[in-house]
C-alpha cells in the first residue's frame, strides 16, 4: 500500500535453466548453452474516486537471452456507478519470447524419395533449422467487460476482446542443397499476423445457501494471413483453426454437509480444425471431505462418460496423446 488511494504490488524473478541434450538420428541443438532470464513486474491500483473509479497500470519486465529487453505494459479503467453495475475496459500487450526449438533446433521433417526426371528418384529430406534471428511474437489486445448483479443471488459477467498477432511463427524455405540425400532447409521466421476476437458470458446462481450453480459460453473468431514475400503457405490456416470456435461449461456445488461438499462439471469444447480433433463433451465428479481446518480429502473422476478422446494437437512426427477417464483421490493440508 502507497496511500489511501493507491495498492501497489512489485516483485523479481530470475530462471536459470542448464540443458544436457544429447542429438538423436533426427533432431539436435546446437550449440549447447544455458538459458537465463531475468524478469519484474510493478503495478499500481489507484481508486481515482473512491468507490466508483479505478484505474490499473503497470508492466511486466524480462531480459531474456535471444531477444534481450522485453517490456509489457498493460492498463485497466474500471468504474462502478453502483454496487450493481461495473464497466471496465483494459489494453495489454504480451510477447513470446523464443525458445531453443527457434533458435538452435536442426531437425529432420521429412524424409522421401525425389523424382528427377525419366522414373529416376534420389533421396531427398526436409530439415528445419532454428533461426539466431527470430524475434518475439507479440500480441495488443483489448478488452472491454461488464458486470451486472440483479440480484443478490445472481451475477452475470460479459467480456469481449480483440487481439492483434505479430510476428507469428513461419516456416520459410531456403534453396536446396545438392547430395545424397538431397537437403531441402526450411527456417523459422516471423511472418505470419492476424486478428482474433470474441467474447464469454459467464454467470453464477446462488439457487440455496447449500446449493450453488456457474456457467460460461465462449466465442472465438481468427484470421490471419501470411506477409508479403513469405513461402509459407499453411502456418496461417493452421493458426487460424487452432482453437475451438465455442466452448460452454457449467458447474454445481452443493454442499452436503457442513464439511462435506459435491461437485461436478458438464464442459462441451468445439472441433479442433488444425488439427482433426472432434467437437467432446466431459463430465466431471468430486467429493470434498474437509476433515478439520486446513485438511481436506477429495475423490473424484474425470471425464465419466467417456473412456478417452484427443484435446490438444501434435506437432508435426510426433504421436498426440489422449486424454484418458481418470478416478483419483488427494489429501491437502493448508497450514
């Protein structure tokens, strides 16, 4: 705290990571380095009129080994006419900053036989390789959002948003080089931008003093398009059908007992264009035992109804993994 009118948070990070990768027959990083980063943030929350104004600002700091200084400000106005009723609007920007895989990585993707003319072939491959100068991938978006409270049982929240992406990651190719086999390079670059935007409703209903229901809908739109001179032809289709276009939730909690509360959560998640992952449903179950204060049990099972299905998209030779129907049980002691 600064004031009465200003809450002011701060702090510091430091990350060291040491690597010891050993190459294998069709990847390998070069050369073998440590990655430091060094990062801060600062923010300051000012009640410009008590009660009914409020205005957010501050900035994440980061030093980085690839890209150096890194700077991420953000601001929030928010203003509450009553005790019903909040507006509140944000602009943000955020960076990802690169890793090995774009820097350092030598990588095989493919592997072929290459006509050359009169039924004759040669081997041929596709190696990829990191690019010392790949920059951040930065993102501005903007938000505006209102809350309404009719009653005292019932909130209900809307939120939209616009992002503009730079420098999205490509895939360029580079000229050919002749052997046995035949290399055909590619390397990363930042040539790709685009625009996503949408919104959530989401919504919570005290139906009891024991019982209690939320839900959410969210909407997401993407477009993006490669730059001008680029030879990548599908990083900016794929980045589009990334994500799921909708995606909707609901919970309930309902407490038993006094120590003793049930939940579960019915979620429905779109298709997955990118990446040929069906539209799922999943069903969630749990029962919280809060033995005394600070101990809790809690058994449980994921996705019910369902034995297994695919959630997140494989990068390229690689294998997706599915998500499979879980029971388990955890003990959490809060002191």
């Amino acid at each position: 705290m600064a004031g009465t009118r200003n809450e002011i948070s701060w702090g510091l990070g430091y990350r060291f990571v040491n690597e010891e990768l050993s190459p294998s027959s069709t990847f390998s990083f070069l050369p073998t380095k440590d990655d430091n980063l060094y990062s801060a943030f600062a923010q300051d929350t000012i009640a410009v009129v008590p009660e009914r104004w409020f205005l957010t600002q501050g900035s994440k700091f980061e030093y980085n080994d690839y890209t150096g200084f890194e700077i991420q400000p953000s601001g929030r106005l928010m203003w509450t006419p009553d005790k019903r009723n909040s507006f509140w609007g944000a602009i943000s920007r955020a960076v990802r900053t690169p890793s090995r895989i774009e820097n350092d990585i030598d990588a095989i993707a493919a592997r072929f036989q290459q006509p050359v003319g009169g039924g004759v072939t040669i081997p041929a491959q596709v190696n990829v390789f990191g690019n010392p100068d790949f920059k951040s991938e930065e993102l501005v978006a903007y938000e505006l959002g209102y809350r309404l409270q009719p009653i005292k049982q019932v909130s209900i929240d809307i939120a939209t948003f616009y992002n503009d992406d730079y420098k999205i990651r490509s895939v360029e190719a580079l000229p050919p080089q002749p052997g046995v086999p035949l290399l055909i390079p590619q390397q990363w670059g930042n040539n790709v931008h685009g625009d996503t935007w949408g919104c959530e409703i989401g919504t919570t209903f005290e139906v009891t003093s024991q019982w209690r229901l939320s839900g959410s809908y969210s909407l997401l739109e993407a477009a993006f398009e490669t730059e001008p001179g680029s030879t990548d032809t599908t990083t900016a289709a794929s980045e589009a059908g990334s994500a799921p276009q909708n995606q909707f939730q609901i919970h309930s909690y309902l407490d038993i007992t006094k120590n003793i509360q049930f939940n579960a959560g019915l979620y429905y998640v779109g298709s997955v264009a990118a990446f040929n992952i069906p539209s799922y449903f999943s069903t969630d179950l749990n029962i919280s035992w809060q033995i005394k204060q600070g101990l809790v049990v809690q058994v449980g099972v994921l996705n019910l109804f369902d034995n297994q299905h695919p959630e997140f998209g494989a990068a390229q030779g690689s294998t997706s993994s599915e998500t499979p129907r879980t029971v388990y049980a955890q003990l959490t002691y809060t002191f």
